[in-house]
C-alpha cells in the first residue's frame, strides 16, 4: 500500500486543479488517477476531504462547494 499523507495528498490535489475549467463539477477523488484513490489509507481519504473543504474556503474563491453526492462526497464547482 502506498504510504502517503493527506498533506502530500492535499498538495497533489492542488496542482490538479490547475487543469479544470470553469463550470466543471468534480469530487476530490476525481483529482486522482485511476484506482489510485483506493489504494489510500480511509482515515487519510476523509482527513483529505476535511483538509480540502477548509482550503477551497480559505484560499480558494473561485471553488464552490455544491453539495454532497449519493456517496456523501462533497462536491466542488470551478467559477
């Protein structure tokens, strides 16, 4: 299993969003390639969620919050 941090993983979500345009709706997980997501710890998945939401509220205004999906992902709008 791959060892990594939802810091690192944060960090690699951040440069992922460089390559959205506006009005795309996606799920942290989207940022992640193929199975890769799976292969993360869980308790490092919902650490990386929270992370994530506080980042896109702080520092992030042209990401939205939209809601939760049926899985109760968060989801997020490019503006």
């Amino acid at each position: 299993m791959e060892q990594i941090t939802a810091n690192e993983l944060l960090t690699e979500a951040m440069k992922e969003l460089e390559k959205l345009q506006p009005g795309e709706t996606f799920i942290v997980k989207d940022l992640f390639q193929g199975i890769r997501w799976n292969r993360f710890p869980r308790n490092e998945r919902i650490l990386l969620g929270t992370l994530f939401l506080n980042y896109v509220k702080t520092e992030r205004p042209d990401i939205e919050p939209s809601g939760k999906n049926g899985a109760n992902q968060q989801k997020y709008t490019m503006r």
